[in-house]
C-alpha cells in the first residue's frame, strides 16, 4: 500500500530561494514539503517524516529538502516568524526547534517560542524576540502561500510533499521511501 495518494503528472516546481533548504543542493532527488506549523496534520507528518528521511536520505547526501513554511491557520504567523528567524540565524537548530514546537499541545506563546530557543547555541534571543513581536518573516510567509496556492490550485492542502515535482503521500513515510528509492533507481 505504497500508492501515492496524489499523483499528478510531474510538473516542475519553481523552487524560491527562501524556502528553508537542508542536504546536499545537488542530490538527485528533491523533496518539498510544505507546511503550516500549528496545522495538526502537519504535526504528526513531520514528526514521523523528517528523522527518517534525516537519517536515510539527506545526511547521506541523496536528498534535498525544501520546506516551505506556510501561515494560515490561527498563531501560525508567530511561530512560522519564529521557526524562520531560527533556520536564518543557525539553520542547524532548526530540526531541534521544530520539534519542540511540534510536541507542544495547543497555540505556542512568545514565551514559549523564547524558551524553545533558550536550550539552543548560537541564537540572538533579542533578535528572536524582536522577530515574534514584528513578523519579520510574514512577508516571506505570505509568498510562500501565495506561491503554494498557485501551484496545488484548488488541491491546496496542508501538509503536501512533492519528490521531484510529482505529488507524494503524507500519510506514510514507507509511500515516500519507495517513491526516493524508485528515482535513486533501489529497491
């Protein structure tokens, strides 16, 4: 049961260049996955989807995955600023910082967003803070579900993964596997 779920014909994303990008930026294969961080759905995706595709895939170089972070939803636009802002000062905390956003029940608060960052080396707290309280980030945040939307048409979902431009599934990572292996020409 490995089916894609929402296949469609390949079409080629245009990728911008303030996607957050992990791996290898020229792997053969290319995910994307957008998102809205308080999207429940999402939630429970990544937190299955992104260790294992870490740890198969883009720490060895295979895979390179473009998140694009979108806010639509109720107090997304303050941690989508926040998760932004976190990837722009020190990319490699992002994974942790995403995580303790993900396992938190209900709406973060500033606070909360300061003390997720707090357990992190190498962040501006003051920058962090000045962030949530201004949305530095909304107008890239606005872009991305403008672009998001433009591209899925009347299929805009969150969350949605594309391998290489064609639709993959967001319920099982074993889907996604096979689909990478399928590129890389494995199993």
């Amino acid at each position: 049961a490995s089916a894609i779920h929402f296949a469609q014909p390949q079409r080629r994303l245009q990728l911008q260049s303030h996607f957050l990008s992990f791996g290898n930026a020229n792997a053969p294969v290319e995910v994307v996955l957008i998102e809205d961080f308080q999207c429940t759905n999402c939630r429970i995706f990544s937190k299955k989807l992104i260790p294992q595709l870490q740890k198969g895939f883009i720490d060895s170089g295979q895979v390179r995955l473009m998140i694009v972070p979108v806010a639509f939803l109720r107090g997304s636009q303050m941690v989508g600023n926040a998760a932004c802002e976190i990837y722009r000062q020190n990319t490699q905390n992002f994974f942790p910082y995403l995580y303790s956003i993900l396992e938190m029940e209900g709406e973060p608060k500033p606070a909360d967003l300061l003390r997720f960052a707090r357990r992190l080396r190498g962040i501006d707290l003051d920058k962090l803070q000045e962030c949530i309280d201004r949305g530095c980030h909304s107008e890239e945040l606005h872009k991305n579900l403008d672009w998001a939307q433009q591209f899925m048409g009347a299929q805009f979902r969150t969350p949605a993964l594309y391998v290489n431009g064609d639709a993959g599934s967001t319920y099982s990572f074993e889907a996604v596997k096979h689909q990478i292996e399928l590129i890389l020409g494995g199993p």
